[in-house]
C-alpha cells in the first residue's frame, strides 16, 4: 500500500511512467534484482544493488529505492540530461537526483557530465587560491630585486624595490620605452650596485630585445612573473603599493617627496631594523633629531634573518588559512584558460617552466605563459588538441633568465634543460576575418 501511494505521487507523467515500465521489463540487470528480492537474495548476483537491498521495492513494474525511481540503463542518458539540463552545477545536480531518481554510480556519472559540460566549463567561478610559496630571503642586501612601472597623475614612474630591506628607489620616466627604463636602472645600480637576479613582470620594456641585451651586459639573472598574476612579482606590487600612498598623501598634503620617501627608509620595520640600516648599514640622518651612538652594536644580519623568517612564516599561516592546494599539471593535460572571468579557451599544457607557472597551447597554435590558478584542468578531449600533443613546438629564444627562455609568439620563459630549436624569424599569422569585397557601381 505504502509503495503504491509512493508512486502515484510521484511527479512523472503517467507516459513518462509507462516508459519507464516497459524499459525496466527489457533491462535483464533490474528485472534479476526484482527476481532477488521476490525470492531469497543471492549475494553473488547484483552486487551493485545488494547494498541498497533493504531500500528496493517494486511497484506498477518498476523498481523503487525508497521514494526514487531505479531508471533502466537506456533511460540515463536522458535522464542525466535532464538533471543537467539548467546548468545548475555538480552538487546542485546531485541533490537534484536525490529526489526522484537513482541506478548505480549515477553521482560519478553526474560528475562526469558536469565536468565535460562546454558551458559549465566556460562559466565555472575562479579557482581558489593556493598556498603561499615563501621568496628565499637574500643572503645580502641589494642581491635580488623586483622592479615594476606604475602610473600616477598622469606620469609614468619605475620602481626598483631590494627584496633583503625593502628599500625603494624611485624615477620619474619621460617615457614606457625601454630605452628609457633601462637608462634609470642604469644609474640607480651606479649608486647601490648591480644585483643577481632582478624580477619584473612579462611588460614590453622588459620583454624586449633590447632589455634582454641589457641583463647580458651588465650580467645579472633577469625572471619574469606569470601574465596576469601579479603576486608572481609581490615584492614589486607591494613597493608599488606604497610608494602610491607616499605620493598620494604627499601631493594632497603639499609636503616633500623627497621627505615623505626619506621617512619611509629610514622607519623601522617590524623586525626591527630599517630599509636604509639594512641596505646601508647606517642610519640616515632626517628631519628629527637623533644621537649617534658609535659604541652602540649595530644589529647583525643574522639577527634580522631570523626576524625576516620569523615574520615571513606568520605572514605564511595567516595566508594560507584561506587557500586551497592544486593538483599539479602533467605535460599534455588538457586545460581551460581564464579570460576575462569565463574559460572559454582550451588549451594543452606543454611543460611547467616554474613552481605553479605553466607554458600552454591553446586550439588556435597560440603558446601562453599562465600561472596554475589561471589553469582549469579538465575531462574533456579535443582532437585538434590531441592531435598535436606529440608535435615539437618550434620556440624561439629570447633573452631572459639563464634557467629559461620563452617563446616568440608569447614571451614565454622555458627552462633551458627543454631544448628549443632556435628561430629568429617571426611567426606569421593569417587572420580568420572573413574578407568581403566592396559592391561597386557598374557604371
């Protein structure tokens, strides 16, 4: 009685019921689970309902598990589309199913529909941030440093920021050129020196040739950050941070730059020393009044390390309290590439060129630098892709880090150890646009 009233509330058209009926006389795997629970259970056969058994009943030919219908195995592909077919995403389905219909693996078979699903691909939200991945600190001051570009009141600036004090140097460009940008850190290392390694981020004045040429002279070890993940270049964005405050509060204040900047360097940081007593080993004299003491010890940078690891570690817990580790890519995994918040370009993945910093190819022959979070892996195949993920990809050389190089099309960085073929000429590439010749008059 109570497996009848069941099915007569159920929300399923009497068509739709029918159907069901006549598929589930047809499916030998259902009607030898009705034939079990008719009769003693037989542990060795249907081993996918034995654990559900006390859940099965039958009604009007079909099987029930409780309140949900066993659907046949032709039925679910239908049904899968059904459940699916508002997009409302993987748990959403699965609570759907649970209302009203079940067979065996169908939350893995939800799984596996959502995941291959072109548009849920497309729209699926931004990925969680990972884990912090703490910077080396610097044996000695001004050994590696960050550099960026910013903008502020309509004027360009560079900044060259040391990773060991947090000392900022500024300038003020006529112009983005890289003519221009390697002139100011040409004399901003006449005054500190030239360090090892110097990180920017992947912009055309530091992508150029003509930088490129640069760091081989003056023999320092130039990185870049993955495009569009600025956290890549962290120390520089948070110099760049600072220093637009400086600036702000200084021009609505109508007090000194150079003041509000000397402030700054000569601060003590949370560790304890300044910026300019760690680069410089001295205290800079300003505005107020202080004492020399030559008698007093001077902090050891053994001392300032272990404070430096001390803070870096809390800054590390405090991050990672929100973050989410990633599984990390194989070579020739299919990928989505966020652009602009959707997913809408697949791609192959090449190689990782660093920690969580990946070299891809998207469908259109096009080599991408992308950081993992920016990096959506898959289930689904593409055949254009798959196609050519046993091909060489001819990548030319550039000049940037010594451990890498990257490609022409994309001013992508490579690890040396991945042979390239070297290719000076550029990529030529047809454009898709659909030409139409102009409707003349024939007079």
């Amino acid at each position: 009685m109570h497996v009848n009233l069941i099915v007569e509330s159920l929300p399923v058209s009497d068509q739709k019921l029918k159907q069901i009926a006549e598929e589930t006389a047809k499916d030998l795997v259902i009607q030898a689970v009705i034939e079990n629970l008719n009769n003693n259970w037989i542990k060795s056969s249907c081993a996918q309902f034995c654990n559900v058994r006390s859940e099965l009943s039958v009604a009007d030919g079909i099987l029930l598990r409780q309140d949900r219908i066993v659907i046949p195995q032709v039925l679910r592909e239908e049904m899968l589309y059904r459940i699916h077919e508002r997009h409302l995403g993987m748990e959403k389905c699965k609570r759907r199913s649970r209302d009203s219909v079940y067979w065996p693996g169908i939350n893995l078979d939800i799984e596996k529909m959502v995941s291959s699903c072109e548009v849920c691909l497309k729209h699926q939200n931004r990925q969680a941030k990972e884990p912090m991945i703490a910077t080396d600190l610097p044996q000695f001051p001004w050994q590696k440093v960050g550099t960026d570009l910013f903008h502020f009141h309509g004027k360009e600036y560079l900044l060259v920021v040391d990773y060991f004090s947090s000392f900022p140097e500024i300038a003020l460009l006529s112009n983005s050129s890289s003519a221009c940008v390697i002139q100011h850190m040409k004399s901003i290392f006449a005054r500190h020196g030239i360090p090892l390694v110097l990180v920017s981020d992947n912009g055309p004045c530091y992508n150029s040739k003509e930088f490129q040429d640069f760091a081989g002279h003056y023999d320092f070890k130039h990185v870049t950050s993955s495009p569009h993940h600025a956290q890549s270049n962290g120390k520089a964005e948070k110099g760049v941070h600072i220093v637009k405050h400086l600036l702000k509060k200084a021009s609505e204040g109508k007090s000194d730059l150079y003041l509000a900047l000397l402030s700054y360097r000569t601060t003590p940081l949370e560790h304890g020393a300044s910026p300019a007593e760690l680069l410089m080993n001295r205290k800079l004299r300003t505005t107020l009044p202080f004492r020399i003491n030559t008698k007093q010890d001077k902090m050891s940078s053994v001392t300032v390390r272990l404070k430096q690891k001390a803070l870096q570690k809390r800054q590390k817990t405090n991050y990672d309290k929100q973050t989410k580790m990633m599984k990390v890519l194989s070579k020739n995994d299919i990928v989505r590439v966020e652009d602009e918040n959707c997913w809408s370009k697949k791609a192959v993945v090449l190689e990782e060129v660093n920690p969580r910093s990946y070299v891809v190819r998207t469908e259109n022959g096009q080599i991408l630098r992308r950081n993992r979070r920016s990096l959506l892996k898959t289930q689904e195949t593409n055949k254009t892709l798959a196609d050519k993920k046993g091909e060489e990809i001819p990548i030319s050389p550039e000049r940037v880090p010594s451990n890498m190089q990257s490609s022409s099309s994309s001013s992508v960085p490579l690890d040396n150890s991945q042979s390239a073929e070297p290719n000076d000429s550029p990529v030529l590439r047809r454009s898709s646009r659909i030409i139409k010749k102009p409707d003349r008059l024939n007079l």
